[in-house]
C-alpha cells in the first residue's frame, strides 16, 4: 500500500468541499489527506509554510 501524502489544507470551500493545499493541489474533500495540525507529508506544503514562517509570500 502506497503511503499517501498529507497536505496541509490551506482553505476549504465548504459550500463545494473542495480543498485547496499550500502547495497548490486541490481535490475533492476525502481524495487526499489534509490537516490543519497534524504531521505534514507533502514536501511542497512543507516548503510553503517554511515559507510562511520566513515571512516570505
Ligand atoms: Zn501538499
């Protein structure tokens, strides 16, 4: 079984449940993991909130 990437949910459309990741996927609530606080995966989320914490855009 392939280990699935967690990303770390950036917004969610409630209205639609699509979910939008930092670093830029989007799906369809339930087709990948997100988390709001718990162990990110997802390198490209990983590398946006360092980005964040940097102060960079
Ligand atoms: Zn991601």
């Amino acid at each position: 079984m392939a280990k699935e990437l967690v990303h770390e949910t950036k917004s969610k459309a409630f209205w639609s449940g699509r979910v939008t990741a930092w670093c830029g996927a989007t799906a369809k609530a339930g087709e990948y993991s997100t988390t709001w606080f718990a162990s990110v995966t997802c390198p490209g989320c990983k590398a946006a909130r360092k980005a964040r914490k940097a102060g960079k855009k």
